[in-house]
C-alpha cells in the first residue's frame, strides 16, 4: 500500500492508504512514519491528521514495511540508531511476576540529565506479559510532554513485547495495554525502544528489575523516588 504527506501536530508525515488516497484506519487508528524512507512506524488517531493535498509515495520507495524476521531483527535492537549524547533521556523497565499468573509488580529507572526517577509499582494479580507491558507504559507516561523533541532510549529485556510493539507480531492479548503504549510513543518521535539482555550485569536494568520483584514481594507500591543526578 502507498504513503501519503498529512500535516499531524504541525508537521508533515506520511501516512499509509488506500490506492484511493484515503488513511487506512485499523482498530481506530492509523499507521504513519516521520519522515520519507524511515522504517519506524507509529499509530495515531486519524483526528489528528489535517489533508494537505500532499504527495503519494509508493511502498519500495518508503522503504518498505517491517516484517518476517527484519521486523524480528529490528525488534530486538540492542544498539540504537542514535547514540546517546549529554541529553538523552535514558528508561530501564522491567516487569516481575510471582506466578503467571499472579502477584505482579513494575519498575522503571529514568535518568535524566539532573534527575534520576525510580518507580516501584504493585499491580495486583497479572500475567508476566502484562508486568512487562505495564513497566514500559508507565516509563512512557513518566516522560513529560515538554520533552517530546528530546532522544530517548528505552530499554526492556521483554522481547515479546518489543516484537508486539514495533515487531509487526500479532498479539492475542493485552490489546488495550498496547493500544495506549503505541498511543503514546506516538508523543515521541524521537523515541526509541531497544532490547536489553536480562540479568547481565548491567546496572540499570538490574535496578529495573530490583525495582520490579520489590513491588512483587512486598506486594505494596513504594512511592516515587528523585533524587539529583551524580556528576
């Protein structure tokens, strides 16, 4: 299917359609890249979108759509495109769960630039999917509107739910969860979402993870921790 230039939040994108040139709508919301030939789709309410009579590209020269094992192999990005700087933003989630199902917890470690965020949160009874899911939704809702332009590494050790979300994997499940995390990321454009192996040693996912069985544990959300940035 083609790519047509829409105007969505004062920018031109291009959006999926029909030969007619009308947005494919699936599941109330469209699929749109940021710019020609990117390969990273979003989902977006089509209300969003303003018709600017804009120029029709077909697939090859978009780039594409990700699927078979390159949506698997782009799913599973360690490495991210752009490297972080000074100002990148940087997410750890994970997702924890005592049966499956049953009692099931979050964390998520945001560092900032000045500020490092912790969360630790109780879900109640959940599946592990579900922790992983509920861990990078809440990293995203962690984020704030102002820093919409600013680069943003998340990182998860789930691989299905990468593949879910930006894998081209049809899921079965848990449809709700990842309508609004898509809903969301969709707020960054700059975002991106990149696996990370579990249990290596590395530091901020083993906090994620801490983070996640303490509130599994426990049974009990702890509140919110900032604390200033070590220089």
């Amino acid at each position: 299917m083609p790519w047509k230039e829409y105007e969505f939040k004062g920018q031109t994108v291009y959006v999926r359609v029909l030969q007619t040139g009308k947005p494919i709508v699936h599941r109330g919301r469209v699929e749109l890249r940021y710019k020609l030939g990117a390969r990273k789709s979003y989902r977006a309410s089509p209300d969003g979108l303003t018709d600017i009579d804009g120029a029709t590209v077909e697939d090859s020269e978009m780039g594409g759509s990700a699927g078979g094992a390159a949506a698997a192999s782009a799913a599973l990005r360690e490495t991210p495109t752009t490297p972080a700087d000074a100002e990148t933003i940087v997410v750890y989630t994970d997702g924890a769960c005592s049966g499956n199902p049953g009692p099931a917890g979050i964390g998520v470690l945001m560092q900032r630039p000045e500020e490092t965020v912790e969360i630790s949160e109780f879900l109640g009874s959940g599946t592990n999917n579900i922790a992983e899911l509920a861990a990078i939704l809440r990293g995203l809702e962690t984020l704030r509107d102002d820093e919409s332009d600013r680069l943003i590494h998340l990182y998860t050790d789930s691989g299905w739910s990468l593949g879910v979300l930006i894998g081209g994997w049809k899921a079965k499940a848990n449809l709700d969860l990842i309508g609004q995390i898509r809903e969301r990321m969709a707020k960054f454009p700059r975002l991106e979402l990149l696996k990370i192996r579990g249990h290596s040693g590395q530091e901020g996912n083993e906090e994620a993870d801490r983070l996640a069985t303490q509130a599994t544990r426990r049974e009990a959300t702890t509140p919110t921790r900032v604390r200033p940035k070590r220089r």
